[in-house]
C-alpha cells in the first residue's frame, strides 16, 4: 500500500514534465515534404530531397484543462536521436511525396514526495520518449505557366509516441522502483493544395495548406515560404503550422506547433 501511494504522489508531481516531454517529440523536426517543386520540363522522373530546422514552439491543451506551452531549446536538451528525411519523385504532372519524423529524447526527473505519518523522501524518474511522423502524400498539377504553378495533394498522416517512465525510490520504503510504459498513435486522411509563385529569375514563393481527419477529429497545416535558387540547391526560409485536434486522447486534447523553418532543398 506505501509503494502504491509513493508511486501515486511522485507521478502526480511528474504529469505536467510528462506532458511536455510527450508532446516535445514533434519539436524538432527536419521535414522533407515540399511546399512546392521546379516545373516539370519532361516526363522524366525528377528526384528531390528537402531538409529544414523548424524552430517550432508548442501549444495545446491537456484532458485535464491544463494549458500547454514549450520552447524550442526543450527539446534541444534532451535530444539522444533523431533521423529526419525523404524524398519527392515527379513524373509529367504527378508528383509522390514523404516526409519522415523520428525523434528519441530522454529526461531525469528529480523531486521531493510527502507521505502521511511519513519524513519528506527524495524520487527520480528515468523518461525515455520516442515518436514517429510520416505523411505520405500524392500531387497532381492542375495549373502550370512560368508565373505560378498549383497542384491538389491527397495523402495521410500518421502520428506514434511512445513513453517509457522508470521511477526511482528508497528501497527501504518499496521494492526499489516502477516501471511504466505508454503508447498511441493516430492515423488521418488528408487533401490540400500546393504552389509557387515566381517573383524574380532566382526568387519565388511556396505554399502548402492540407487539412484532415480520422483517428483525430482534424488535422491540418500551413506553411509559406521564400526561397532563393542556386545551381541545384534552392536556400529556404519560411514559416510552418502543423495542428491536431483529439476526440479520445488520454493526455491531450489539441495540439499545435507554429514557428520559422530554415534550409534547403536539393535537386537531382
């Protein structure tokens, strides 16, 4: 009975850094999926690949009410590992597209729990947070001239986080620790719409807005971009909003990530 109200209390100090550790797995990101590509000059196949920093902030809410807000340099922190890539294929007006996530960070947790008839102990837990963001997605090309391009999209989006809690107590009072493991994950459909519009020989603008649903209740992202062309690398800066909205999530009920991207996208 003393394990079970130790492991309660500590976990009640740990939600909220649970919360935000969980959530912080989508931060960082290096996204490939684009906003936009070269016009088609053939029927050959054209092949690139696109790799940003998004230096994303995140709001939300949890089941519970509690508002959710968490810098960028969280993430940075406590990253162990990641791999962000992908790539894009067109082919006359069709285009396939990719844009794969994944995130492991891990966190020390330390605090202090009181129990009744009980002196003040000191707790730690061991977090360990992996997450997966894929979109796969397929374009076709409904309006081409050499001032603007847009093409329709229709694709999927699949978000999985997984959180493993390891607490650490005085042997003397429980069996010495708990360990916890948590997992989920969402499946949606998406369709939105793409573009470029050319501003000068070496500058243009890109767009993308998709919007979704399934597992969630909506999904949907905008982004706006400008960019410089070299020889076969076009430099990029621009700005991104990825959103989720959940009808059954045990920790969230909506989340969203906003903020600026910088890097590059390459051409082959």
């Amino acid at each position: 009975m003393l394990e079970k109200k130790l492991i309660g209390a500590l976990l009640m100090i740990i939600t909220k850094r649970l919360q935000q550790s969980f959530i912080s797995l989508a931060l960082l990101a290096l996204t490939t999926i684009s906003a936009a590509e070269e016009p088609a000059t053939s029927n050959d196949w054209q092949w690139g690949a696109n790799v940003y920093l998004w230096g994303a902030g995140i709001n939300g809410t949890s089941v519970t009410g509690e508002d959710i807000s968490i810098g960028f340099d969280t993430i940075i922190k406590n990253l162990d590992m990641s791999f962000m890539g992908g790539v894009n294929a067109r082919k006359g007006k069709w285009s396939l597209l990719t844009d794969v996530i994944y995130l492991s960070v891990s966190n020390d947790i330390d605090g202090r729990v009181s129990l009744p008839e009980r002196p003040e102990i000191r707790v730690g837990a061991d977090l360990k947070l992996k997450g997966w963001i894929v979109t796969p997605a397929v374009a076709y090309t409904m309006l081409e001239t050499e001032a603007a391009s847009v093409d329709l999209l229709a694709g999927a989006r699949y978000l999985r986080l997984k959180a493993d809690l390891s607490l650490n107590v005085d042997a003397s009072l429980t069996s010495g620790g708990s360990a916890i493991s948590e997992s989920g994950h969402v499946w949606d459909g998406i369709v939105g719409v793409r573009g470029r519009l050319n501003l000068a020989p070496q500058w243009y603008l890109a767009y993308l807005l998709d919007v979704g649903a399934g597992d969630s209740a909506l999904t949907w992202q905008a982004l706006v971009d400008v960019n410089y062309k070299f020889n076969n690398v076009d430099a990029v800066l621009g700005y991104r909003h990825l959103d989720w909205d959940f009808d059954d999530s045990k920790v969230f009920d909506d989340l969203n990530f906003s903020g600026p991207f910088l890097g590059a996208r390459f051409r082959f």
